[in-house]
C-alpha cells in the first residue's frame, strides 16, 4: 500500500502509475472499440435526431462543468505540492461535486436524447458509450472522495501525494474522453 500512496522520483515510476497507466490502456481500447462500432451504424442507419444548438446546450453546458472540474483536479495537485492541506481538501470537494454535476447532466440528457436504449443497434451503442463514460466519472468522483476522506485525515503532504496525483491523471482521462464522445456523438 505504501508503495501506491507514496511520492517517488520521476525517475522511479511506481506501482500505482504502472496500475492507472494500464488500466487507461485497457480503457482506451474499449471506448475505441465502442466508437468504431458506433461510426459503423452509424452509417447504416437514420438518425432522426438533429444537431441543433438547443439539442447541444446540454452537452456543451456538461463539457465546461468536466472542464472546471478537471482544472479544479489541477490545482489540487498542484496546491499539495507546495503543502497547502487546505486548498487539497476544497479543490477536491469541488472536483467531486462538478462530477456529480456532470454525471446529473448526462442523466437527463440520456432522458432527452431522442433515442431509447431498447432502439436498435445503434441507439444501444450511444446510450453505452454514453454510460460507460458516465460511470468512469462516477470512479474519479469515488477516487476524489477517498482522496478527500485521506486528506482531511493529513495523509497528504508536499512530499506525499502520489494518491491525489494519479486522481488528476484519472480526472484528465474521463474529460478527454468526454472531448472525443461530444465530437463524435454531437458534431459529427
């Protein structure tokens, strides 16, 4: 456990960064594999659903809530690095709840999508690109909690926080997918 929850040199890469590295791997070519499928029928089918402004106010409204919370995970580390407790705990309160924020958004775009999840094919793909993502931003909201929950106990120091650095690695993960999936599922 020490070994995951620790700083080391850059020059000595942890377990814990070997662990996330693969698992953003593994990840990455589920969402690619899910973002093939979804171009492929896309293709072959009709979509009745347009893209017009008021359809992408949603969207566009969650995309800047993942991008502040994301900046927030930034400064979060950043802020321990020079030691200050304090503003770990408020950058990581503000994290989890803009990702809660965007998670509440994406449920009622999901409500609004113009597509149902028993629709054929397709409709099943978006609503699974869609949810998979959903729920990866629910695990960056459970490891910013424990992140807080560690932090308000004094686990982190400027010398120790590995914990909240791979937190931020996870954070910018799901808001670069969420870049991909908004070109690929709104603009395009």
């Amino acid at each position: 456990m020490s070994m995951i929850t620790s700083s080391h040199p850059m020059s000595r890469v942890s377990a814990g960064r070997i662990a996330l590295l693969v698992t953003l791997g593994t990840e990455s070519i589920f969402f690619i594999t899910l973002l093939a499928a979804y171009a492929a029928l896309r293709d072959e089918s009709s979509w009745n659903v347009t893209h017009t402004f008021a359809r992408l106010i949603i969207p566009m409204v969650n995309s800047g809530v993942l991008l502040a919370s994301a900046l927030l995970a930034w400064w979060s580390n950043q802020v321990i690095r020079r030691g200050r407790e304090s503003f770990l705990r408020s950058g990581l309160l503000l994290t989890l709840l803009l990702g809660l924020l965007f998670v509440a958004g994406q449920v009622y775009e999901f409500s609004h999508a113009g597509l149902r999840i028993e629709d054929p094919s397709f409709g099943g793909v978006f609503f699974t690109l869609m949810g998979f993502h959903a729920v990866h931003v629910l695990a960056g909201v459970v490891f910013m909690a424990l992140n807080l929950m560690r932090a308000n106990l004094g686990d982190f120091t400027a010398v120790q926080h590995e914990a909240v650095e791979l937190g931020a690695w996870f954070w910018y993960y799901v808001t670069a997918v969420w870049a991909v999936l908004f070109i690929a599922l709104y603009l395009v």
